[in-house]
C-alpha cells in the first residue's frame, strides 16, 4: 500500500540525504568542463567520485528533468 508521503516531492536543498547543495552542483559541473577530473572534485566536496560522475553526466541530467515533472 503507497504510503501518504510518496506523493511529496522535495527539492535537493530540502532533502536532507543530500550532501551537496544545486549551486555547488553547478560548481561540480564547470570544474569537470574545465578539465579537472572527477577523482578531484571528490574529494573537494568530500563525496565519492562516482557521485561527482552522476552528478556531471549528461543523462542524469535529463533523468532528473523527468523526475521533477
């Protein structure tokens, strides 16, 4: 049975499982244009570098546009 809060959605700065704010997202995304590598920028936010290739993929990107509609 769905529970009454699956229907909320929260932003990322509202979630609190999030460990990095939108802004420092776009931060993460113009590092790695410039050519920083993602093992890098890791460890400047302190998460791991498989989140920071989430995080500047194209296609998450597009995958989270879908999940805020």
């Amino acid at each position: 049975m769905p529970s009454p809060t699956d229907k909320i959605r929260l932003t990322r700065e509202q979630d609190r499982r999030s460990k990095v704010t939108e802004e420092q997202r776009r931060k993460m995304r113009a590092l790695y244009a410039e050519g920083i590598p993602q093992y890098v920028i890791a460890k400047k936010y302190g998460i791991s570098q498989s989140a920071v290739s989430y995080i500047v993929s194209p296609k998450a990107h597009e995958n989270l546009r879908k999940y805020r509609q």
